[in-house]
C-alpha cells in the first residue's frame, strides 16, 4: 500500500501546486486511479514473488510502460475535451498516471529489493 499512498499524496500535492481544484468530477475519477495503480503494483510483486530480478530492465517494465502510455492516450483525449469538468477529470488522471508510473518503475522494486536477498533469507529461516 505505500506506493499506492505515495501516489495519493504527489498526486494531490501536485494539484496543489499547479492549482487544479478538486471538485466532484474529480472526485468519480478517484477509484479509477486507485484501480489502475494497485494493478500495475500486482504485477511487480507478483514477478518479485515468483523469483524475478532486475525488473526494470525486465519485459515486465515495459509492459507496465506501454500500457501506461496506452492508458494516457485516452485520458489525454479526456483532457483535450472542450467541456471543463472532462477535461479536468482528464488532466487529473495525467497527473495520477504520471505519479503512478513513478512509483511503480521507481519506488516498488526499490521497496521490494532483490530477490536473490528474498530467497537468501527465506532459507536461512527454514
């Protein structure tokens, strides 16, 4: 959950510096993002569980990335649109999307560490 909380909080503190108001179009976005930054988490924690290492330079990443950026190309349209409170929701988006990626392709493998010291661990318990 601490990437996912780390997103919430760059994402609302990036609102706050470019003044984007959170108003209630905003707000039906909020599950969305949450939706989108626990998936893209699973996948790095799942990878990290099965014994996978060096994730960022992995096809994983890249899947994460090129979906992200598949995932941006619709909330950018949502953000080009002429209605105020759609292109809110979809500058909102951008910015979570931004912040999640970050978390996802800095943040998460760092906070997992390698899986080789996971498995050292695990069998000097056993």
């Amino acid at each position: 959950m601490a990437p996912i909380v780390l997103t919430g909080f760059l994402t609302l503190g990036s609102c706050v510096l470019i003044g984007q108001p959170l108003n209630f179009a905003n707000i039906i976005a909020l599950p969305l993002l949450f939706g989108i930054g626990v998936a893209s988490h699973i996948y790095f924690v799942m990878s990290w569980r099965s014994g996978g290492s060096h994730l960022l330079t992995s096809s994983l990443a890249r899947g994460v990335f090129f979906s992200a950026l598949a995932t941006a190309t619709g909330f950018g349209s949502l953000w080009a649109s002429s209605h105020p409170g759609t292109a809110s929701i979809g500058k909102l988006l951008m910015i979570s999307l931004v912040w999640t990626l970050a978390s996802a392709l800095l943040f998460q493998p760092a906070l997992m560490g390698s899986a080789s010291l996971k498995n050292e661990t695990a069998e000097t318990t056993s």
